[in-house]
C-alpha cells in the first residue's frame, strides 16, 4: 500500500490588497485554496484588516508522495472581497509544491511571502504562507472515524438549512452564503462543490490543530484562537490518493 502524507497548508495574511473598482463597503476578505480543483476549501472572513488581512486558518489535504515529488504538483489560492451581491475576485496565488518545500522533506515547515496577482494580471500585494508535510501516520488514530461523524452531523445540518432557507425566502439564504465562517469546524465536499459548515472540531481534530506549529513557536493555537482548521481528503486526481475524502478545512 501506497504511503500517505499529509500537506499542511497555513494561509497566514495578506498585505497591500487592492479594493474592487467602485467598493461601497469596507474591504472584507477570504481565501479559497486547493490541490484539485474539485474540492475547494475557505478561510473565515476577515472582517478588520480591509487591504491587510489576518486569517492564519490551516488547511489539510492528505496526497501521496508522488504528488510532492511531482514538479508540476501545486496549490492554488483566489482571494475574494465579499460583496453585497455577489463576491468579487480580487487576487490569485499559485505556487509549486516543488519549489516551496524541500524535496522529501517531512516535518520541516516552510514559510514563503508570495506575489499576487490581480485579475488584470498585473502583481499587487503580498500573500504569507506557511506549509509542511507530515506522514499521515501522525494523525490520531480515531481522526478518520471523527471525520466521518463529522460529514453526517454537516449533512443533517445542511438539510435542515435547506428547508429553513426555503420558509425563509432567498434573502436569507443568501446572506447566509456570505457568513460561511470557518473558524473551528470541519469542512467536507463529496459532490465537486464548496461546502462550510461552522461546529466545534472533534476531539481529535482540536488536538491535531494543538501540536500543528508551522512557524515553529511556542505558543500552541486551538479552534478558540479564532483561527480555523480543515482537511480534505480528496479523491484520486494527479497523485492525490483515492478512496478518502477529507477536508479541514
């Protein structure tokens, strides 16, 4: 059997972002990011850095060693102004996971400040990153089991949405689109789109986002710091491994 690792992908802040042409509110941000395009993942909205925004929100995507010893392996980041009717693009990021981690290297986190880009294609601001691999052996032993529970609590959930949003009337929901905060939950997409729903982490989620430091501190951060926790794992697609889906987002 293949051996897995796990990519941990730490969306720290932004700097210098440029507002969308014709604002009518004060800059509010998130970052989608991705390894396959299929199953995306999401920060919480920050609310108060407007053009320099904080989300330090973790992402896990559990991929086999082909995929990051592969050159033309990489993760993708958008980032997004939140809008009155619609959510505007503001800036992309891509970067290979070649280049930014040293090769069959586990455990060794990386940090790098990369440029975005602009829809226009021209290059304005800074986004910091932080990312390292792990064997997925050092997860703990009932975090696929919680991982699990976690899909069918999102599930019943979401149905029960459903049929409010339905008595409710489209204004609602779509204000509720907006407020897809991530902060301590876990996200799972089995069906190809984006998917957040906002509950405490399992056990073994909040004590796997205890030891995760990418910066190497020693302050140790949990889901009550107000930053988030994901993982995803994803189905098989260039080197990604098949069978699980998980996201921590």
């Amino acid at each position: 059997m293949e051996e897995a690792h796990v990519l941990e992908i730490n969306l720290i802040s932004a700097q210098g972002l440029k507002e969308p042409t014709g604002k009518l509110r004060r800059l509010q941000t998130y970052a989608s990011v991705w390894v396959d395009s299929s199953n995306k993942l999401r920060t919480r909205i920050d609310r108060i850095g407007a053009e320099n925004p904080i989300w330090n929100d973790k992402f896990v995507f559990q991929v086999s060693p082909d995929f990051i010893s592969s050159e033309t392996s990489g993760v993708s980041i958008e980032i997004y102004a939140v809008g009155y009717l619609r959510d505007h693009l503001i800036g992309t990021v891509r970067f290979l996971v070649s280049n930014f981690l040293p090769t069959a290297a586990v455990k060794v986190p990386s940090l790098v400040a990369l440029q975005i880009r602009r829809p226009s294609g021209k290059f304005h601001g800074v986004f910091n990153i932080g990312a390292m691999v792990v064997d997925a052996s050092e997860l703990p032993a009932d975090f696929f089991k919680s991982v699990q529970e976690s899909r069918r609590s999102r599930r019943m959930r979401k149905s029960r949405s459903a049929v409010s949003s339905s008595e409710n009337g489209l204004a609602d929901d779509a204000e509720s689109s907006k407020e897809n905060s991530v902060c301590g939950s876990v996200n799972f997409s089995d069906d190809g789109t984006d998917s957040t729903t906002s509950s405490p982490l399992p056990s073994p989620l909040r004590d796997w986002n205890a030891v995760r430091n990418l910066a190497g501190k020693n302050h140790v951060r949990s889901s009550s710091d107000g930053g988030g926790f994901m993982c995803c794992f994803l189905m098989k697609s260039s080197g990604v491994l098949p069978g699980r889906e998980i996201m921590d987002g």
